[in-house]
C-alpha cells in the first residue's frame, strides 16, 4: 500500500478477516441481517469505515465492507482502497 501510494497508483487490496473488522463491523452488519434476510435469500449491505493499525499502517486508510449473510450464516469480506467515495 505504502509503495503504490508513494507511486501515485490506486489499489483496492483483500484484507484478512479479522477480528477488530467484525467488530467495527458487526453492528451495521447485524441491523441489516435481521431486518432483510430471509433463509431463501443472500443478504448483502456495503459500507465503508477508516482504519489504521497501530503498527504496520503509518497512516489511515479506507476499508471498504460487505456485510453478506448467506444460507450458511454470516460471510464479511473486506478491501482497503486508496479511492475516494
């Protein structure tokens, strides 16, 4: 992130599930779940928040959020990206 930033070239990274995401997360997630999944269904809701880590990240970044609950139950995936909304 840091060398595409200091190139000037966007990204949009995969993050690793985590635990700090699911709960930064988890209650728009869960407001969503509950008011329109049905089993029948995927259920899928976007979101972004800002983020940084207190080691590896020198600055803070946006981590862009889908909030899906499928069959199986919850599936939250993750991106960082240097694009503005």
């Amino acid at each position: 992130m840091a060398w595409c930033e200091a190139a000037g070239i966007n990204f949009v990274l995969g993050l690793a599930k985590n635990k700090r995401f699911d709960a930064l997360s988890r209650a728009g997630a869960s407001r969503h779940s509950r008011r329109s999944w049905t089993p029948c269904e995927p259920s899928r809701a976007f979101g972004d928040l800002t983020y940084h880590t207190r080691k590896t990240w020198r600055r803070t970044r946006r981590v862009v959020v889908k909030a899906e609950h499928l069959a199986k139950g919850a599936n939250p995936r993750y991106v960082v990206t240097s694009l503005r909304q």
